[in-house]
C-alpha cells in the first residue's frame, strides 16, 4: 500500500509542479453482507438417490472493497488515468472473494493520446471526426466476450471439465494489457485492440544446440472491432427522443505458444477463434443489453455465452423526484462449454445464472439487495446450485467535480 500512496503523491507532485490538469480524483468505497446456500446433487442415474442431494454448504460472509483514480491532462490531445483496486491479485479477475482482501492492486494504468480531432457538417448533422489511442493497462467494460475469454484462463485445463466456476458471471475482466487504437467517424468508431494475458515474458533459445527448451509464457490477441450508434442516423420523435441504441462487435486473431512452437509442452493450443457482439437498447428507464461471446480452442473445447440485462428506472416527473433514483436489474446468463480432449471429448458443462437488483440512494448512501441463482451442470447429471443473497451499501466520491449552485 505504500508504494501505491508513493506513486500517487509523485502523480500529484507532478501535476502540480508542469501545471498540469487533474481533471477526476474518484473513489469508491463499498460494504457487503453475503449469505449463501450450496447444494451438490447424487448424480449417478443408475442409483436411488439420482437427482436427491447429497450435501449443503452454509456460508456468511463479510466483505469491503474500494476503488481510486485518476484523470490527469497533460495538453489538448494528451491524458492520462491511473486506477487502483482492492481484491485484486491480477488486473485480469476482478473477484469480491479473493484472498488478498483488502490488498491494493493497479487496475488501469494508462496513456491516451488523441491524433485528431474535428467537427464537420454531414446530411445537416455535426459529426466527429476523431481517432486516438491508449496505452499501457487500458480500461475495459466487462461484456460478454471478455468473460468468457478471461473465466476460461481459469477453467481452460481439460482435467477440470466437472469443475464449474462461477467466475464467468463476475464481469473477470477488469483491464487490457496493451493498446487500442480507436477511428471515430461520425456514429460509427471502428477500434483496433491488442491485449497480453501477461505483462512479462521470456524466450530461451539455443542456436548451435538441438535443445529446444523454449519457454515463452505470454499469450496475446488481436482484435477489430466497430461501435454503431444508431441513434445518431435518425431523427426520432419527441416521445422517444431520449432513446438510445448502440452495436458493437470485435473479432479475435489470438496467438498462443502453439501457433508457434508446436512442439512445445508449454501448450496444445494450435488454433483458436473468439469474437463477440453486444447490442445496447432504450431509454434511460428501460434499457435492454445483449451479450454473445464465441470461444473455440482446437482440440479442447468451443464456449458459448449469453448475456441479457434489463434495467428498469422511472421516468423523470412521473413520481416524487426523491425516488426517481430507484431501479431494478434483471439479468440472465447461459454458457455452454462442448469438450473436445481426451476423456472428457464430447462431455458439455453449463452454467446459468439469474440476477435480480435492487438499487435505491437512502441519505447518499446507495444500497442494493440482490439475489442470485447459479445451477451448473456437467451433461445434465452432476449438478451443483448456488443460492446468493447479499446487500451491498457503497459510496462514491469525485473530489474535483464541480457541485450544483
């Protein structure tokens, strides 16, 4: 913690001493209450009991976490975000229940340098003419491409084919490592993305020798990827003018130690196909996000994800403006993971998860109930059902941000 304090204070000394921007000082601090029930299934249909339960895990829980950033800007064009995180042994799983607890970790850590920007009129509309790159630990949105691609780093050994997680469904992906150049033209941006698994990496080779040790632990992708913002085409009527619809996609060329070095024992990966879509529709009351990622990785395994999530608010004007800040989640998961090697060929394990939130602001204070339903399923016999309920209590903060007058 006190090297994360060091960095932060020779950020602001810095800041401060070439005039510098600082532009966001955020934080979040959050509390959580946990109650869980765990049951385990017979799942041999050739005996009495198939179908009955065998065991249940009792389970309470006390956690916190908090998060602090900031935005600096060093010129027009030039910027710069540094976040940091409890909970986080890795910038790739950001997880409540980690051992490291209260721990800091560097979530975002990162360089973003606009190349141009410019207004023109196009079809009597304002469109943006921009692009841009970022650098370093970027920040990324979990979806449901990226939970699936980052829960298989996990999961991704065949022997642990009837070992579900449920770490699919914890948005795992809390930053890339990389860059990600960005071309924004009018409502399309099209993005290219390139992300290491890793932040380091080593490669022993031995030319006058017929060793063939190699060791080259980092796996990277390629993505490209566009975002559409459909609104930004129409001219729609006052009684829908605040509503909103938004595309994305990315398709992945990952490359692993296989595609390589196919002889290597570091890896039996020789191909592999990921892309994912997600679509972002409605009103601010009412808004509906779909997910879909696609992960196949030759001769292990081919992952499918689904991702639904409704939120519902209330229209401005329509009820006292002191619970005009009340909303509610519903959002249902369903990932499917075909095997391909060895003993477990053709076996498939499923996950689904149901989640209902609760969000309402009690004297600045934001408090969310949830429940969450998680059933896994190694081909429809071993079966293992999890029943969340928890409460959080959070509050966040920005020291720089100008207050109403």
């Amino acid at each position: 913690m006190q090297k994360i304090l060091t960095v932060v204070l020779l950020c602001l000394s810095a800041a401060s001493s070439y005039a510098v921007e600082i532009t966001n000082f955020f934080g979040t601090v959050a509390a959580r209450e946990r109650y869980e029930e765990i049951v385990n299934w017979y799942s041999d249909p050739r005996t009495g009991n198939f179908g009955n339960p065998y065991q249940s895990i009792f389970d309470n829980r006390v956690r916190a976490g908090y998060k602090l950033g900031l935005r600096i800007n060093f010129y027009d064009n030039l910027n710069a975000g540094f976040t940091v995180r409890s909970g986080i042994h890795s910038v790739m799983w950001k997880d409540i229940n980690d051992i490291s607890g209260l721990q800091p970790g560097v979530l975002e850590a990162y360089i973003d340098w606009r190349l141009f920007q410019e207004e023109m009129p196009v079809g009597g509309k304002p469109w943006i003419f921009n692009s841009g790159m970022q650098f370093g630990i970027i920040p990324q949105e979990g979806n449901a491409m990226w939970d699936v691609y980052a829960a298989h780093n996990q999961t991704d050994n065949p022997g642990r084919a009837d070992d579900p997680r449920d770490g699919t469904f914890n948005d795992r992906m809390g930053a890339l490592n990389g860059a990600r150049l960005t071309v924004g033209i009018g409502p399309v941006t099209l993005r290219e993305t390139y992300h290491t698994d890793k932040v380091e990496g080593t490669r022993t080779n031995w030319p006058q020798s017929s060793n063939t040790d190699f060791n080259v632990p980092d796996k990277y992708i390629f993505l490209t990827g566009a975002e559409i913002r459909g609104a930004d085409f129409l001219t729609l009527p006052d009684a829908i003018k605040d509503c909103h619809l938004t595309v994305g996609f990315d398709y992945g060329f990952p490359y692993r130690v296989g595609n390589w070095y196919k002889n290597s024992k570091d890896s039996v990966y020789f191909d592999e196909k990921l892309w994912g879509i997600e679509a972002d529709l409605g009103p601010k009351w009412a808004n509906l996000n779909f997910g879909y990622g696609y992960n196949w990785r030759d001769s292990v395994y081919v992952s499918r994800f689904w991702d639904y999530k409704l939120t519902l608010g209330v229209p401005q004007g329509t009820i006292p403006p002191s619970l005009e800040d009340i909303t509610f989640v519903v959002r249902y998961q369903f990932h499917s993971q075909e095997h391909q090697f060895g003993q477990y060929n053709g076996h498939n394990v499923s996950r689904d998860a149901l989640h209902l939130y609760f969000n309402k602001k009690i004297l600045n204070l934001d408090w969310q109930p949830r429940v969450i339903l998680f059933t896994d399923k190694v081909d429809d016999t071993k079966v293992h059902t999890e029943a969340r309920y928890e409460i959080t209590t959070t509050v966040t903060f920005d020291l720089l941000k100008k207050k109403p007058d």
